[in-house]
C-alpha cells in the first residue's frame, strides 16, 4: 500500500522533501521521496534525546526526580521543559516548575547530566542506547542533544515503531511520557504564540486541545511529537495508530503552518 497523500510535498515551497508514515508493528504505509537522504533535524531531535534519557532511567543510571539543571530543578523538569531555563541561554528565568519555557539550553544540561551519569559522551550514550538497537545507520548526534541531530526519514520511520511499541523501554515509562507533566502550565508554542495551557510530556509536546497547532484539526488530542526550526516534523498519533515524519531542507515559518495541518489531515483521512 502507498499513501497518495504522501505526495502533497511535491507542493511544498521546499527545494527538498521526504516523508513517511508507519504504523506501531512497524509497517511503513507509503513514503515520498529520498527516504535516505540525511536531514538536519533541529528539534526533532529532542524526541530522540528524551528516550536516550528513558533509556538511562530504565538502567539505572538516573532517576527522573533527582537534581539536574539549575538548583531546585529535576531530570523531569528538564524534559519537560519547565526548569526555568531560558531558551538558548544558560540563565535562569523562572523557578522550576512555574512557567512552560521552551529550552534548548534545558536539553544540553540535560546530555551533560547523562554523560556524568553513564562517563560517555551523550552522543555516544544515544548511539548505543537507541540508535543502534533500533538499526538507526544514518542518524548522528555530533552537537547540541537539543537540535544538532542529523538523520533520514526511513530511520525516524524506525524510531516512530519504537515509540508506539516499544522494544527499548517499558510501555509504562513510555507512557508516562506521552501523558502531561506539569497540568496547567502554560507557555509559548514556539512559532505558534502562548498556549494555556501549552501541555507537554517527557520530551514529547502533546497536542491536547492547542489551537493554532502544527498537526491537523482531525490530529486526536492525544498526538504527540515534535516539529524542527530545520523544516522537519514528526507526530505519533495514538488514535489513528500510525505516526508520520517529513523532512525538507527549507527552515520552519509561514509556508510550513500553512501546509503541514492540510498534509496530516490528507494522510489521516487516507489511512
């Protein structure tokens, strides 16, 4: 089976594109163009990051409720985006757990608390903790665990099997994940305003009931994901039972709100 809805990147104002969609037991419905070609991930690197941080979690390595970060902040503060941390910037600018700040600088302490924790570099840790088991060949962390990811779709399509049936973790660590931390705190969505409240799990923004949102107005409020400033997106969504991946090499702004929502709706109304 191939997804005709797939095709809608062609008319994408991007000068590449490539996606997929796959479902839980790891049965890619259709992908659209150069499915191999690596990708600069910007955040979606994030999701990939956080289940490295799972991983570390499940061995033992770290605890989610322990210090990590500026003072008074958690591993989970972290990964929820609710540290206080600013967003590209060391500095603190709220206590933990009051405000949804949308951090990247969160996410590299976050690495550098692994790579103490595990003594190996995070790049290192996240290759042999997902990558690797998930035969993730063409994807690289040479950077910020936060948006220096480089990979393809057919090994997103790889890691979005992963996340709706897990093989690495335990379902109910994933679970735990994909349910929100810190009900009613709200926050900036970046490049889609304040949202009240701006909901997020363990690494993974969640879509409840946002509005503007990057997935589609048929996307089930329990889809969760992470889209990149690099023009890349990836959303699981647990009702329709398929996840979706695009990748361009077009930054994210107006052309993307306005194409994304029609182009998840199309694959969700053909699968």
């Amino acid at each position: 089976m191939s997804l005709q809805s797939l095709a809608l990147i062609e008319n994408w104002p991007v000068p590449t594109a490539a996606a997929g969609v796959v479902r839980a037991d790891g049965t890619v419905l259709g992908t659209h163009g150069p499915v191999d070609r690596r990708f600069p991930l910007a955040s979606v690197t994030k999701p990939l990051t956080a289940y490295a941080a799972l991983v570390a979690y499940e061995e033992g390595a770290i605890e989610l409720d322990e210090p990590a970060g500026p003072p008074g902040s958690t591993v989970r503060h972290l990964l929820a985006h609710t540290s206080g941390l600013a967003f590209d910037e060391h500095r603190v600018t709220a206590p933990p757990g009051e405000r949804r700040l949308y951090s990247n600088a969160g996410f590299e302490q976050l690495g550098e608390h692994i790579a103490k924790a595990a003594d190996i570099p995070f790049g290192e840790y996240l290759r042999q903790a997902v990558l690797e088991p998930l035969g993730m060949v063409s994807t690289t962390l040479e950077g910020s665990p936060a948006k220096d990811g480089v990979s393809s779709v057919d090994d997103l399509l790889r890691f979005a099997a992963e996340v709706q049936a897990p093989r690495l973790l335990d379902p109910r660590t994933l679970a735990e994940a994909m349910t929100v931390q810190y009900p009613g705190t709200k926050g900036v969505l970046p490049g889609y305003g304040h949202q009240n409240p701006n909901d997020w799990g363990l690494g993974f923004e969640i879509r409840d009931s946002k509005s503007p949102h990057w997935t589609g107005s048929s996307s089930s409020a329990r889809t969760f994901g992470h889209f990149g400033q690099s023009g890349t997106f990836l959303w699981i969504d647990p009702v329709a039972g398929a996840a979706a991946v695009a990748l361009t090499d077009r930054a994210f702004g107006p052309w993307a709100v306005e194409v994304w929502p029609a182009f998840t709706d199309a694959v969700l109304g053909e699968i």
